[in-house]
C-alpha cells in the first residue's frame, strides 16, 4: 500500500527472547539446534514450539501449524524478534492466514530469506512494517556463515 506509514521494530537486546519459526520447508534438526547454541553465545534466548520439527510432505507441518506458531509467537510480549528457521517453499500458504492488524499492533522484528521474502513483502505492504532480509536458523547462523558486524546494525 502505497499510504501506509512505515513502522521500524525495535531493535535487539541481550537476552531478548527470538521465536523461532518455520514457516517453509522442514530442515535439518542438528542444523537448528546449532543456530540455537549460536544465538545463545550470541546473548540471546531462542524459543520454539515443540511441533516445529513436524513434518508434511516437505514442509515444516502443515500449514495450520505454521500459521499457529506465526500468530501465537507474534502475540506474545516477550518475544522480541521471529527468526526464520529455514526458507525452501511454503511461506506463500501463510499470506492469507496471517492476521495483519495483530502483526501492526506489535510491531517485532521478522528475519528471513529465500522462500520467506513473500512473508516479509506481504507483511510490509499490508502494515508498513520493516522486515529483515537476512540469516536464518538452521543455516547462516548455525554454520556462522554471517557478517556479524551487519547484525549488529
């Protein structure tokens, strides 16, 4: 929407709470609780739903399930960030499930890449706010593959 006003999320603190979300494709359970510890010995709390490591066909579970955790993470106050587990194919089921005026209300930082730019795009479009195109879990930030002065900005 051209009118809509831009809204920047604050930015992240040590110990902050990041939800961690998959919202593609199922991915590599020893990649992501790599990204876990990194995240940690970054000074950062991950959290994550139990179901995250469902799967249906190649995706995360089904789309039910990854729209739940989306929402309920968003609305939690004491999730500070939503990091992308891992990108893949599967964001786009998630476009109209997705409770725009709920992300508005509290604006949080998202963080993805590949599959998840139609999340981050959407997102922006419909609300204004400024999404993160970036590292996810299970990859860049388990293996480190990330500029970590570019994080910190």
């Amino acid at each position: 929407m051209a009118d809509t006003k831009t809204i920047k999320p604050a930015a992240l603190h040590q110990g902050d709470k990041i939800g961690l979300i998959a919202p593609a494709s199922s991915f590599n359970r020893e990649g992501f609780l790599a990204g876990c510890e990194r995240l940690r010995q970054m000074g950062y709390e991950p959290v994550y739903s139990q179901n995250i490591f469902d799967r249906d066909i190649y995706f995360a579970g089904t789309v039910e399930r990854r729209a739940h955790e989306f929402q309920e993470f968003w609305r939690r106050d004491d999730i500070a960030a939503l990091i992308c587990v891992r990108g893949g194919y599967g964001s786009n089921y998630l476009l109209e499930k997705v409770d725009y005026r709920a992300v508005a209300a509290r604006p949080k930082i998202l963080l993805g890449c590949s599959d998840v730019t139609s999340l981050l795009t959407a997102i922006h479009d419909r609300t204004g706010l400024v999404g993160f195109h970036g590292p996810m879990v299970a990859k860049d930030i388990a293996d480190g593959t990330f500029d970590l002065s570019s994080w910190k900005n």
